[in-house]
C-alpha cells in the first residue's frame, strides 16, 4: 500500500487505519470469511483423502502435492487437519462473532456513539493480521506447519522429532495464537466496557437486545478464559525453544497439566462460538415471527449459566486421558446439567415462533436451521456425556459430527443468518433473498449429508484424524459411506460460491436499503443504512424492550426501542 | 453398515444398551423439537393484515420445561456411575487375571505379559512379538498402559474400551472377552504420520490355548 498525498492518507484513516467501530468490524468480516473459504477448502482435501485415500489428486495435485508426486503425504494429513480446526475456530468463527458482528452491533444496538476505547479497537483488528500472515507464512517453512491437531497435545506439539510440524510451524502456531489471544482479550475488555457504560438513556441492562447479551457474556467468558490459554502457549513455547519441561516428564513436568489448561480455555470457547450466535438467532426469530421473544429473562439468565457451568466441564475432553475417574464423575455431571441452559434456549425459540406471523426470509431460514441443527449438537453431547458410552465415541467421528453440528449446524446457519440480517446496514443495499434461499436450500441439505453420517461413522468406532481409515478391517466398509459424505462436501462447498456471489453482487447492485428493510425494533434500524460515522443524529432515547413486536398500543407490527408512548418512560 | 459396531466384551451390553436408553430419550427430544419447529413454521407463516399474539412468556411453563429435563439429565448421570465405576474405577482381583504391561511408542503396541509369578516386572515376564496381544475369554485382564513418546490411545473397539496411553504415567484398565476371535487395537489420539497405521491385534482364545501361547513365546525368548 502506497500513501502519495494527502486524500489518500484520509482513504486510508476512513478504511484501513479506521477507528470506527463499523469499519472495523466489516474489516473482521472481510479477513474472517477469507479464511471461512481457506478452511473449507482444507476440509475438501480431508474428505478427499478419507474417501479416496492416497490417490492422485488430478489438476490441483501437482500444485498442492508437488513435493510427493500430487500424492497427499502421511506427514501433510495431521497437517490439514490442525490447519483446518485452527483456521474454523481462531480465524473464523471467533472473529466473525465477536470481530464482526460484535464490534458493528454493539455500539449501534446499544445506542452509542462508539465503542468505549476506539484506537484499543483497532489495535485489536491489526494484532490480528501479524497473526494471520505468521499463521499463513507457516505453511511455506520447511517442515511444514503445525501437525499436532488444533488441540496441539503435548507431547507431540512440544518435541520437533515427533512429527514434522513440530518445528518451526508448530512454534509460529503458538505465536499466532499468542496475538489472537491478546486481540480477543482486548476486544472483550472493550465490550464489556461499552456495554455497561455507554447504553443509551432509558437501556436498562433488560431492555438490551439478546445479541448484546450475548456478546456481553461471550466477553466476559474471554476475558477469564483467554489468559489461561496464554499462560499455557507461553509454557509449551519454553518447552519447546529454552529447554524447560513443564509438559515433558523427561524432566519432572506433567502431559496432563496442558490438556487442563488448553481445554479451561478451549471449552468456554467453544460458548464463545455459541453463544453470540444464539443472540442473534433470537433477534432474528422474534423478528420474523413478528412476536415478543418468549421468556427474555429465562433466555438471559440461561446464557448466564451456560457460562457459568462452561468453566466447570472442561474435563469432559479428558474422560479417557488418564484423569482420575472419580474426578470425570463430576465433570460428567456438570456436562450433564450443561444441557439443561441449552434445552430452556430452544423451548424458549420454539414458543416464540408459536402463534407468530412468520415471514420466511433467507435470515429467518437460516436462523430456524440454527435452531434446529443446534438441538442435533446438543442432543449427540448427551451421549459423550453419558461416560460409559464416551469410552467408545471418545476420539470417534461422533465427536467429530458433534462439534460441527453445533460449530456449523449452530454457529455458522447462524452467521449466515446474520450476514444477510444485517447487510443492509452495513453496506447500504440488500442482498438478494431468493437467492439467499437457494443458498440455504442447498447448504442445509449438503450439510445434513455431510455430518449426519458422521455419527453412523462414530457408531462404528471410526477414529478421528486418521488419514487412512480402511487400514483397518473393522473400518473397510464404511468406505462407500464416506465417498457419500465427500461427494456432499464438494456440493457443500460449491454452494458457498452462491452465498458469495449474492454478497457482491448485492454489495454493487443491490437494490438500496431503507433505515428499517425489516420492521425491526432494535436501535440499529432507526438510523441511517449505513449508519453515519458518528451512528446517530440524535442521542436515541429508550422507551421499550427491544421485541415488542405485534404490540396492541400500535397500528404497525413493530415498536421501534426508541419510540415513546404516552405513559412509557425512558427509566 | 450402520449401526453399533458388535461387542465382544462385559462391558459391551452395558454400554450399548446405555447408548440406546439416550438414543431413545433424545430421540423423542428431537422428534418433538423439530417436529414442533416444523409444524409451527407451516401453521404459523404470516398472514396478511395480521398480528401476532403478543405474549412474553409464561412462569409456569418455564418451570416446567426447566425442571422436567433437569431431572431427567440429574437421573441420567446418577443412573450410569455404576457402570463407569466397574470400567474405569474399581479392576478385578489381580489373582485372577491376566496381568499386561502395554507400552505404546511410535507407532507401535508392545506388550508385556506376567510371568508364571503373576506379577509384571520380574525375570520371567513374557515379550509378546510386537503389536500382538493375546487373551483368554471370559477371564479378566488388566492393562498396564503407558507410552514412550507421545500420547496415544489403546482403543478397542469391540471391547469398548479406550485408554490414553500417556508419558510418564502409568493406567490401569481392564476388559473380559466374552468371544473369541481376532479385534484390532486402533489408535485414537493422534501421534504422528504414522497414526492411522499404528494397528494391533488381541486374539482371544481358550484359556488353554492362551497358556499354550504364552509359553510358546516364552520359550521362543529364552531361546534367544
């Protein structure tokens, strides 16, 4: 990037070295859904290899596989798949909740101008990109990047001679994720700042829109969790470059201490890749069901738990790691009762859609699959839960069809949701909603045939990050099983280029957006699309809950937060 | 295809009939969910001139839909201890079983079996070839499990059972065939490039025939 004179050095404040929350945020959306495609392309070399394994890869091959013959190589298989778990969870799904959509809905559903620390803001997008370039420069050293899975166990991760990613890629994965982990963490300090101190007059703490609950909780989950990961990544980096042996018993340390610390991060992080998700999804719900969210508080306090008891079960990752079994009877009863939160949040949906004025949008579709491919997520984690049965799904690919149930099924329906939710406000113009329901026609059938089979896999006893299943005669036919699930894959993959291609195409040409394309009620929609840099014209003022909809005391279906009534007060 | 993989094991009428008993309850969970979801969205799709009701909420239905399944998840998690305290808590009387010491290196299975002492550690343990396990059915066998390099995890799955093999760390697990036959040992934790070869065998046979076994590889080892 080249600075010549002065009007481009304000091009480059307004849109590059921006401190404007909105900006930001689209900056998240952008970086976060350019490595959604990268991780999705590593997962389509997965699934080639675990239909067809170690055959010639034709036309991409030689580029991909150069090195062996446009064969994938045992070593390149950890590889892909650590890339593709690091890439979906720490440059996707984490920055396009809280980085995108965090940083373009809080100010402007909270009725602020800004975020409380603008330059901390940005500071936190551009840690991110040394982060993303080190994590991206990974793949062109020598021996390749990090191989130990996303997880990075000990010791594997910790020993160069174990495998080869646990060189110098393994090394430039910790660092990244080092900057990843300071970006989120002030991030959440910021959001949580603004949330409680720059709500418009008459926002109570209740009159905020769930996704702000949302990812008020999700920042506070970040903010107690995150230094233990760091902690934790600065361990294992000694481990690996000055000599200690905190992980290593060859020198008095303990395997089992970094499973402890990875997962008291990693598994309230796995709620950080919810729960915004569930925020949104209940705007959207109420919105196109055009009535009042069903139980607001018991939705706001089940967030509440769910956070709480997400402290408290990380040891459900480690039932088979050699944890004292009774110490995996409490963490098997806490994962049980974790359900429960969950369990509330769909009830809570379903009644908001009954008796409702459902008007299916693409945003509404892709919110209701949220809903409905969560329940399948949550319901298979009963079944790990239920430890007896663990023993046999553990390391499974009923995990593995678990966590993309509510990865994918979830989290990212609901991003689609979202994406198409709240484009008009971020660019001014709509994208088109026939073809968003092609998009999710296709998405969620291909999805469903992707996934699903997954657990008939686990039920098999099929391994995870095995790179070649049919090695074992216990495995061999479940081969025509996975060429199913990959040929879906493809279609599933494909399919995003409609998603894509709706997005730019709605980004040139779309038709252009009024304030409120929805009818909707939260503060967002009473402001110009896009909004102006300073948000709003005038201060809002808060009279309402925000899901008054179909509310008796108006002729519309909708009741904007900041419209007063006579009688309704701002406090 | 499909379906739960046969079992070989005591543990495996235990665990299995406890997968269906959640296969059931979810079951019916998710029936209900999405067939409400789906009955909803066609019943209740938007009208024109129309409004919705305007409720918020209901007390008592939330009690209920919070207690209900909370007592359902509570009774589930008491219901199953026993079984996860007979796999992985409380091992058979070492008198009477077999007694085995798996060391776990890249990316192979090495076991070690009790000498006619009965105890592991001693002059007359026994050096099975590698990746090669052999036990007797019907009578118990307990594992010593370890790992020499990285963590791996002996998985098998018609026994259901599955152990991390860890560093520095030495775990007891146990499991009683109940047939005989020949069930691979599959690693679940990932190990390296080579992980998804790092395959072993038990054969399980008559007691006798394991006797025979193990005294055919001892004396192949004193020949040596």
């Amino acid at each position: 990037m080249t600075t010549h004179a002065s009007a481009e050095k304000s091009f480059l404040e307004k849109y590059v070295f921006s401190i404007d929350h909105k900006v930001i945020g689209i900056q998240f959306l952008f970086s976060s859904l350019f490595f959604f495609c990268m991780g999705g392309l590593l997962a389509m070399l997965i699934r080639t290899q675990l239909a067809w394994p170690w055959q010639e890869i034709p036309i991409v091959g030689g580029l991909l596989y150069g090195k062996s013959g446009s064969i994938l190589a045992p070593e390149t298989f950890p590889a892909i798949v650590t890339m593709h778990g690091t890439i979906m969870i720490f440059f996707f799904i984490i920055p396009v909740l809280s980085g995108a959509f965090g940083n373009f809905l809080i100010p402007l559903m909270i009725g602020a101008k800004d975020m409380a620390f603008p330059r901390v803001n940005m500071l936190s997008y551009w840690l991110m990109v040394p982060a993303f370039l080190i994590m991206l420069a990974s793949f062109f050293v020598e021996s390749g990047t990090a191989a130990a899975g996303w997880t990075s166990y000990v010791p594997l991760s910790a020993l160069a001679d174990k495998i080869p990613g646990s060189g110098t890629g393994q090394t430039l994965w910790i660092i990244s994720l080092l900057l990843v982990g300071t970006s989120s963490l002030m991030g959440a300090i910021n959001y949580i700042t603004t949330i409680i101190m720059l709500r418009a007059k008459g926002m109570h703490m209740f009159r905020l829109p769930l996704t702000i609950w949302a990812l008020f909780i999700t920042a506070i989950l970040a903010l107690l969790a995150t230094p233990v990961l760091t902690s934790a990544l600065l361990l294992l980096l000694f481990d690996r470059t000055i000599g200690t042996h905190f992980f290593l018993p060859s020198g008095g340390g303990q395997v089992l201490l970094w499973q402890h610390l990875f997962w008291f991060y990693s598994h309230p992080a796995v709620y950080i890749m919810i729960l915004p998700a569930m925020g949104m999804a209940s705007d959207m719900i109420s919105c196109f069901a055009r009535k009042p969210l069903f139980g607001y508080r018991p939705m706001v306090y089940s967030i509440m738990a769910i956070a709480g008891l997400g402290f408290i079960v990380w040891g459900h990752h480690m039932f088979q790691s050699g944890m004292n079994p009774v110490l995996g009877m409490t963490f098997m009863t806490s994962t049980m009762m974790i359900a429960l939160p969950s369990a509330i949040k769909t009830f809570n949906w379903l009644a908001t859609i009954w008796r409702g004025q459902i008007r299916i949008t693409a945003p509404m579709l892709n919110a209701l699959a949220f809903v409905s491919t969560f329940v399948i997520g949550g319901l298979s984690g009963i079944f790990a839960a239920a430890i007896p049965v663990d023993v046999f799904i553990h390391d499974t690919y009923w995990i593995v069809g678990h966590i993309h149930y509510v990865l994918f099924g979830g989290s990212l329906f609901g991003v689609f949701g979202a994406i198409q939710y709240w484009f008009p406000k971020m660019f001014g113009r709509m994208m088109d909603d026939r073809w968003g329901k092609v998009h999710f026609i296709l998405t969620f059938i291909a999805f469903n045939c992707v996934f699903f089979p997954m657990f008939i896999l686990g039920m098999g006893g099929m391994p995870r990050r095995i790179a070649d299943p049919y090695n074992y005669a216990f495995l061999t036919s479940l081969q025509p099983m996975n060429q199913f699930m990959t040929i879906s894959a493809y279609i599933l993959g494909l399919s995003q280029l409609v998603l894509f291609g709706n997005f730019f195409a709605g980004l040139f040409w779309g038709k252009k957006a009024t304030n409120n394309p929805w009818e909707a009620n939260t503060l967002e929609w009473t402001t110009t699309s896009p909004p102006p840099e300073h948000n709003f014209d005038t201060d809002p003022v808060v009279y309402h809950g925000p899901y008054e909809y179909s509310s008796p005391m108006v002729k519309e279906d909708w009741l904007p937060q900041n419209q007063a009534l006579a009688g309704s007060a701002a406090d | 295809m499909g379906g739960l993989l046969p079992q070989a094991s005591t543990f495996g009428p235990g665990v299995d009939s406890l997968f269906m008993l959640v296969l059931i309850v979810t079951g019916v969970a998710f029936v209900l969910v999405e067939g409400l979801l789906i009955y909803f969205l066609i019943r209740y799709r938007s009208r024109p001139g129309q409004k919705a009701a305007y409720i918020h909420g209901n007390h008592k239905v939330e009690l209920a839909w919070t207690i209900i399944p909370g007592l359902m998840l509570f009774s589930l998690a008491l219901y199953q201890r026993g079984a996860w305290v007979t796999m992985k808590q409380h091992l058979p009387n070492e008198s009477q079983s077999v007694l085995v010491a798996v060391s776990a290196k890249q990316f192979e299975w090495h076991a070690t079996y009790a000498g006619d002492d009965g105890r592991l550690d001693t002059e007359d343990d026994v050096v099975a070839p590698i990746n090669i396990l052999h036990a007797p059915v019907d009578q118990p066998v307990i594992v010593r499990l370890t790992s020499q390099d990285v963590i791996h995890s002996f998985f098998v799955p018609q026994f259901r059972i599955k152990q991390d093999a860890v560093p520095g760390m030495n775990i007891r697990l146990w499991f009683q065939a109940t047939e005989t036959g020949q069930f691979e040992i599959a690693c679940a934790e990932l190990c390296g490039l080579g992980h998804y070869r790092m395959r072993g065998q038990v054969t399980v046979e008559s007691a006798d025939d394991f006797k025979t076994w193990l005294a055919e590889v001892k004396a192949k080892q004193s020949g040596n």
